[in-house]
C-alpha cells in the first residue's frame, strides 16, 4: 500500500518538477528535504481520511433481496461528502 501511495505521490502534479531521488543510504527518505516534507504531509493527509459506508447488514438494504445499486449510491454519497471525488 505504501508504493501505492508513494507512486502517486510522485505523479502529482502538485510536485512536478520536485526532486524525487532517493537517498542511497535511507531508501525510504529522498535526498531533497523539500520532497521529504511533502511526502510526510501527503502520508498525514491520507491517514487521516475515513470514510464511514453505510452498514450493509441493515434492514433498510432488504435482508434477502440486498439492493446492490441502492447500497453502491449510498456509498458514492457518503465518499463524496467526505469532500471526494468518486469515478464514474
């Protein structure tokens, strides 16, 4: 998960043209300490998001006739009211 995230780290935009080489002594820190300070803000920013899905195992999603689409819309909203972006 963390090469996940490192990835798009450094396919941001956000970053271009940032120095991305890693240190050949500590792999996991980079030689620029201006990259090393937005890598540490990007990890902060991922670890705080949580999204609580609405719980599948209501009622309200029809015991033996589980509504798939209703229960993927209810999910698509709350990612989005997290302040997310959801792909079509």
């Amino acid at each position: 998960m963390i090469d996940k995230m490192r990835e798009e780290f450094e396919k941001s935009p956000r970053f271009r043209g940032m120095d991305f080489t890693r240190s050949a002594t500590h792999p996991e820190f980079y030689d620029s300490p201006y990259a090393n300070g937005a890598w540490d803000g990007w990890q902060a920013s991922r670890a705080e998001l949580v999204i609580e899905l609405p719980d599948y195992t209501s009622p309200y999603y029809g015991g033996d006739h589980f509504d798939e689409c209703q229960y993927a819309a209810d999910c698509e909203k709350a990612i989005e009211a997290a302040g997310l972006k959801v792909k079509p």
